[in-house]
C-alpha cells in the first residue's frame, strides 16, 4: 500500500439488521479483495455527505439478491465483477471467500438490504471501481484477513485528519452503489466491531426519532428517548380514540343524511390546493361499461378528466348519488371486509376490475 | 357511461410530483372512505349507533391501509386483519359454530414490566414483528395516515352535520 496517508475507511460494515449484533470480521476482507487503494487520492468527484458524520458509505451495486440460501456471497461477488468490468486495466480478484459460515450470510443479508433500500443505484462506475482497485491492494497488503480489519482500524484512526476527511466522504457517496455502509470511527471512541455497530444502529434510531419528534405536535422540547417515546404513544392512543369517536358519531348523525360527497371532497381538495390531477383520481364512482346493468347511477363526465381542478368533481350530481344501492365499484371486493355480508351480496359484484385500478398508485 | 381509472399519468404536468400523490392517496381515502360509509348506513339502517359505529370505525382503518399501500407493514396488518375477519364471518356467519373455534392463547408470562416498545408494539398494527427501528419508522407512517384519517372524518362530521 503505497498511499499511507490515504484514507482507509472501509473499516467497518453497518449491520442493518442487529437482530444479533453481531458483525463479521470477514466481511471486511470480502469487501477489500475486490479494491485497491491507490486512486482514492485521484479520484476528484464531488459527492454529497451523509448528515451523520460518522458513517462512510460504501455500498456495492447489487443487481439482485433475492436469491435465498447462500448466494448472497455469490451475489455480492458479482456484483463486485459487474462494477468492475467497467475498468478493464485492473485485474479482478480470483474469489471471494464463497464458503462462508451462515453467520456472515446472515450479516451481508443484512447490509445488502439496507444498501438496497437506501441507496439508488444509479452511481457512476468508474469511481466504484478505482474504490475496489484500492481495497485489493490493501487487503494484498496486509495479507492475513483477520488482521486487516485491525490494521485498517488503525490506520484509519491515524489517517483521520480533517483533510482526509473530506475526500472520504466524496468518495463515499460515490461508492454508494455498494452494499456496505461503512461506518468510521470517531476520534477517541471504541472502534470494537460490537460498538460500532451499536452506535450505527443507535444512530438510526435517534433519526428515526427526530423525525417522529417533527410528526408530533408539541415535542420539539422534549429531549431524551423515554419521554418522547410517552409522548408518541400517547399521541397514537389519542389519533385513535379520535377516530373512534368521530366514527361514532358518523354513525349517530348519518341515517338521516345523505352527504354530499361531491361537497366533501371539494372541501377535503380545497384543503390541499394542488395541482390539478384531482379530477382524474379515484373515481370509478363511475360505471363500469361491461355491466351495463348497473346504469344510471352515477355518470362523471368525461370532460373530468381533463379538468384542472376540482370543479369537474362537483358534476357528480347528488341525485344520482343517493340510490348507492347499485354502486359499481372496483373496491366491493374491499369493501366486504367493512361492510356487513348480506348488503354486498345484493350488489352485482363486480369481480373484472378488481385490483387493476387501485394498485396504480400504491 | 365512463369508466375512470386511477391514474398517475396525467396530461397537466405537474409542479410538483409528491403533491400529486399526496393528494392522488387523500383523494382516494376520501373517496373510499365516503363511499363505504354510505354503504353502511344504506345496508344497516336499523342496526344500533354502537354497529354501525364500528363498522364505519373498520372502514376509516380499511380506507387508511388501502391509501397507505401494501408497502407498508401496518397497513398489510390492517387488510389481513380485516380479511381474516371477513373468512371468519363467512365461515361462521351464525354464531353456533362459534363453540369450535376457540382461539387459545398462551400466555406466555413475560415477568419484566412492559417497555415503552411492548406497547408501542401493541398500537401499531404488525409492531409484534418489528425490530425497534423499523417500528419507528412505521410508526411515524401510521401517525401521518392516522391525522390525514382524522382529518378527513372531521370533515364529513362537519359537512353533514353543519
């Protein structure tokens, strides 16, 4: 390893999923065969940084690893080979260790979920490649796999300077693709697999945290992980009894009403001023043409659909709301669950449209 | 007679495609919401306030889930809970068979005081099997679709009744 002054921060892969807590020492060395060290220094791509300062990341492009059993390794090492073909002048490592024991199966299971859902693959090569071009050189370095990750963790403590920092990160986003997310550790802190674990996953939690704190009114000056947790419960139990409570009271006022869905909704929309997509959403309150027997009920224009704002709603007229008898709709079979058997049984269910609409959106 | 789709394609771009969905998944909560509500009262005139109550209570979680997609844990909890009601009540519809179907529960007796995980857990539809992260993350979900819920129940509460 020619570069001694050069960052080496893949000390350590996140665990994603701490059901254990555990971390594979081996992954580390999997995760070198395939890079070199030296273009770190070259590379000049600017990257965004992740907010917490204490991770690097370092994520393999994965093409797919939804294959079971052990293939993850198998798949981690090409997706080490996919990146790496683009670069042609260096050489591809022979192997990755393939016969690993379940236990790091489970740790790359882990990480390469997190590195699916976190990160878009959608990163140059180039700089993923010189990234795995100076993992293999330090992992040709230092020899024995057991002794790199310490060796890098030293390393990495020593190399930990402000100004390496900052490349660092450049290059961390760059290798993004990767599936790892590597976590550095901080000046004066345990660099023990075990600890950096827990302090990615106490990280994550935290955000997770902060973001519920944004969610709940009234807890921005609550500091301190028990309060807030009462705070988010009691919040959940109230949205709860909420919705009993109004559902309660629908059902007391509602006999004697038929409600104007057009006015609710152009009162919900106006809520909302957006753009004007909302005439096209949602309404196969209109008819269905193959069931022809279920006519006349409700007819929306189709001049709704080009209707920029809420307006072409306000065409359903109530009148021809109120006889719901012969509602057609794509979401009977849903509705089932919710409403009592023997009323839906009178309706012709409509079975042809079923899922065909509602899955669009989600 | 014109049959709509949901439909994310739109001829006017849009400015702003997270408000689109936001208000493409509103528009469908409401319009769902709506619509099972009239189904109830059409369908159960004379049941109880407490029956009916319930079973709009079922359609605000249904409209909930089904806005919230399959994507998420709790809202996959919600419709298999629901779904799950709806074959018991096929199976058995009268409730003389009901004297077979005894669900037991152990018990197992968990000594330590419940955490403020455990009832976490218990309030969030489908926290039993989540580790502590993701049921933040699902909780945050359930509580941005529980107030768009409440919300949208408030409106229709105000709209009928004022």
């Amino acid at each position: 390893m020619g570069v001694d002054g050069d960052p080496h921060f893949m000390l350590e892969t996140r665990e994603v999923q701490l059901d254990s807590g555990m971390i594979a020492a081996n992954v580390d060395e999997q995760h070198f065969l395939a890079s070199a060290w030296d273009p770190i220094l070259s590379m000049d791509h600017t990257m965004s940084f992740n907010d917490s300062a204490a991770f690097s990341s370092y994520i393999p492009g994965v093409s797919d690893f939804h294959n079971g059993g052990n293939e993850q390794q198998m798949t981690l090492s090409l997706s080490f080979f996919g990146s790496k073909n683009q670069v042609s002048s260096h050489p591809c490592p022979a192997e990755f260790p393939l016969g690993d024991d379940n236990h790091n199966e489970k740790n790359l299971k882990g990480k390469k979920r997190k590195g699916e859902s976190e990160f878009s693959a959608s990163h140059s090569d180039p700089p993923l490649d010189e990234f795995h071009k100076v993992g293999s050189e330090h992992k040709k370095k230092n020899g024995s796999p057991d002794s790199t990750k310490s060796s890098k963790e030293k390393d990495e403590k020593k190399a930990k300077t402000s100004k390496h920092g900052k490349e660092e990160n450049t290059q961390n986003a760059d290798t993004s693709k990767d599936d790892y997310i590597h976590v550095r550790a901080k000046r004066g802190q345990a660099t023990n697999s075990h600890s950096l674990a827990e302090r990615v996953r106490r990280e994550k939690i935290s955000e997770r945290m902060r973001l519920l704190q944004d969610l709940v009114p009234g807890c921005n000056k609550i500091t301190g992980k028990a309060m807030m947790l009462d705070e988010i419960i009691n919040y959940v139990q109230s949205l709860q009894k909420q919705v009993e409570f109004l559902s309660m009271k629908l059902a007391a006022v509602n006999p004697e009403m038929n409600f104007d869905i057009e006015q609710i909704l152009s009162k919900e929309i106006l809520h909302h001023p957006q753009d004007g997509n909302v005439a096209t959403l949602g309404f196969s309150l209109g008819m269905n043409t193959p069931h022809s027997h279920l006519h006349g009920v409700i007819q929306a224009d189709v001049g709704m659909c080009s209707m920029p704002n809420s307006e072409g709603i306000l065409r359903l007229s109530t009148s021809q709301i109120s006889p719901m008898t012969r509602i057609p709709s794509v979401w009977d079979h849903e509705l089932q669950n919710v409403v009592p058997m023997s009323f839906i049984h009178n309706l012709p269910i409509d079975s042809e449209n079923l899922n065909g609409d509602m899955k669009v959106e989600m | 007679m014109h049959f709509f789709k949901c439909s994310q394609g739109n001829p006017n771009p849009s400015p702003n495609p997270n408000s689109t969905n936001l208000n493409v998944s509103k528009t469908m909560q409401t319009s769902y919401f709506l619509r099972a509500v009239a189904l109830i009262n059409m369908a159960m005139p004379a049941s109880s306030t407490m029956q009916r109550g319930r079973s709009i209570r079922r359609a605000a979680y249904a409209s909930m889930a089904r806005a919230a997609g399959s994507r998420r844990v709790w809202s996959r909890a919600v419709l298999r809970r629901l779904q799950h009601r709806r074959e018991r009540l096929i199976r058995r519809p009268s409730g003389a068979g009901r004297r077979f179907v005894i669900r037991r529960r152990i018990r197992v007796s968990t000594p330590r005081e419940p955490t403020q995980a455990d009832v976490l857990r218990r309030l969030v539809p489908g926290g039993k099997a989540m580790d502590f992260c993701n049921l933040l993350e699902e909780t945050a979900n359930y509580i941005q679709c529980l107030s768009t819920q409440v919300s949208l129940m408030q409106t229709v509460a105000d709209s009928i009744s004022g």
